[in-house]
C-alpha cells in the first residue's frame, strides 16, 4: 500500500464515521416527518430532541473533514464531481442549512404553528438531504462523472443506480435512527416509546433489506464495475452486512434495543466498508484511479500529519461527548409537556 492509498483509506473512514452518525442524525428527521399530529407526535419529538440535539452539529465534523481530504488530497478528482454534481451538492448544502437552522428555530418558536413549520422543514430535509448524498455516490459508483470534461448536470445523478442510491440511503437512515431512538428511550425509562419506535424499526429493517436486494440488481446492469468488486474482495463484507442486518432485526424483536442498534452500526458500517473496497482503486469508475488523481506529495504527507493530530485532539472530544450523552445525566424521560 502507497502513500496514496493510505489518504484514500483515511479519507474513506470519514465517509464510513459520517454514514453511521450523520445516518442516524438525518433519519431522525424522518421519524419526526412520521410522529403524528403535536399532541401524538410529542413524546417521540421530545426524544429526537434529547437524542440529537447535543450532537447533530458535531456529526457534521465528518462531512468537512472528507470534502477537505478530497480537495487537497485528490484535487482533479474533487473538480470533477463538482463541476458534474454540482446540482445535487447544492441541494445537499441547502439541505443540511435549512435542517439545522430549523431544528434550532423551533425550541424558540413562539406559537404552536411556527414550531410546526419549522420541524416540517427540519424534516423535510433531513429526508432530501441523505437523498441526494445517496444519489451523489451511485453518480460516481456508476461512472457518470468523467475526468476530463463535466458529465451531463441531469442524467449523471439520476441513473439508476442513483435512484436506488438515494433511496437506500434514507431507507438506511430510518432504520438506524430507529435503532437509536429506542436505545435512548429504554435508558430512559419510556419503555412504551421504545416499544413503540423499535416495533416500527423492524418494519423499516424488512424494507430496507428489500430494497437492498433491488439495489443490487441495479448494480449488476447499471455498475457492472462495482458490482464485480462485491463480487470479489468486498464480498465478505456484504456479508458481514447482511448477518449484522439480521442479527439488528431478531434483537429489534426480541426487544434487545441497545444490541439491535449495535447489530445497525455494523450493518451500515460494513456495506460502505464493501463499497469501498468494491470500488478500489477507483475514485471514479471507469474514469481514473486513486494514483491518477493523487496530489502532491508533500500535501499526502501533511494529509496524515493532520490526520494524527485530529486523532489525539478532535476523537477524544467526540468520543467523550457520546460518552456524555449516553450517560445517567441524560436518561430522564424527555418532558412534553
């Protein structure tokens, strides 16, 4: 493995890091955008609240910290999605702004409707947002995005393989979120609300392993590269993915809530882990290597440098910060009152 591959790979853990916790922030959103009315809806909200809102913003450290990786470290390659996506990345921008300030505005709203107003954009993008992030991916994983020249604006991003991108990819995040949530209500002793969102968590499970399987049909006519790659090295993967998938959903079941979020972690992270390695060495299918796209060499050596000292500065603090969440302090009911 060269210098190369090794900012590749670290790039890559930003891109596994923000699937898990952005995941389960943004499909968060989609269980408030399914809560009901304010009156049947508010418990579930109140836990969304206390679940996320100590950590939504710092989820987002993932996002910067790839889009930085990718731009000094793989800079042809960066131009090329953007000038190709540009589109959708600005529908993922706009999406992640109007999801936080709105998430932010409504605590403060002063009347029941202008909460109402403000969760419903807070919810809507958190839908729309992994929808297109998901979209993005399949552009690349089916290589409609050249290296040379920018690709079609429209029909890179809305292939096939993008369209079951973006749909697995909220499909993904519902579930996850969902194992999450019941995690959070059980500790905190709102046993009927983890009943309640673990039950409908299972639901989601079933629906995303279906669509999953649809996914890969979808790969096998659409990217016949990547899908050769999960046939090869990222197989075992894929079935790491589908055994911690299952393993989530007989937990979901028998009511195991923090195992079966466990069991979700390991799914998710697994299935992007495979796309990776299905993918490697290409950063963009059927377009250009890691090693054709790489910048220099001094900016890969500072790539790691910087990657080190986040590792000694920036992971501790977020791992104390879920540490902190997840503790006692946290555990009382949420007040919807």
């Amino acid at each position: 493995m060269g210098l190369s591959d090794v900012v590749a790979v670290l790039m890559f853990v930003g891109v596994v890091a923000y699937a898990i916790f952005g995941g389960a922030d943004f499909g968060s959103g989609v269980w408030d955008l399914t809560a009901g009315d304010a009156r049947q809806g508010a418990h579930v909200r109140a836990q969304i609240d206390r679940s996320i809102g100590p950590v939504w913003e710092a989820n987002h450290v993932w996002l910067i910290y790839i889009l930085v990786f990718l731009w000094t470290g793989f800079p042809t390659a960066f131009a090329a999605i953007m000038n190709t996506l540009f589109i959708p990345w600005m529908l993922v921008g706009l999406g992640i702004v109007l999801r936080g300030g709105a998430f932010a505005f409504r605590k403060f709203s002063s009347s029941l409707r202008e909460a109402q107003i403000h969760g419903s954009v807070f919810a809507v993008s958190s839908l729309v947002t992994p929808l297109f992030l998901g979209m993005i991916a399949g552009a690349i994983a089916s290589g409609r995005v050249p290296l040379d020249e920018p690709g079609n604006i429209w029909t890179s991003w809305t292939g096939p393989t993008s369209i079951a991108g973006g749909v697995l990819a909220v499909l993904t995040c519902t579930f996850l979120a969902g194992t999450f949530l019941a995690a959070d209500s059980e500790r905190s002793g709102n046993h009927a609300l983890a009943q309640d969102i673990g039950t409908k968590s299972f639901a989601a499970g079933i629906i995303t392993g279906a669509v999953a399987l649809v996914a890969a049909i979808t790969l096998e006519l659409d990217a016949e590269k990547l899908a050769s790659g999960l046939h090869g090295r990222g197989l075992v993967l894929i079935l790491i993915s589908a055994v911690a998938g299952g393993f989530s959903l007989l937990r979901l079941r028998q009511r195991r809530w923090a195992r079966a979020r466990v069991g979700a972690v390991i799914a998710v992270g697994a299935i992007v882990i495979g796309w990776g390695v299905g993918q490697y060495p290409a950063i963009l299918v059927g377009h250009a290597d890691i090693d054709d796209v790489i910048g220099a060499r001094p900016t890969q050596i500072g790539l790691v440098i910087v990657f080190g000292l986040a590792a000694v500065t920036v992971v501790p603090a977020l791992a104390w910060l879920f540490v902190l969440v997840n503790g006692t302090r946290w555990s009382a009911t949420p007040d919807t009152r």
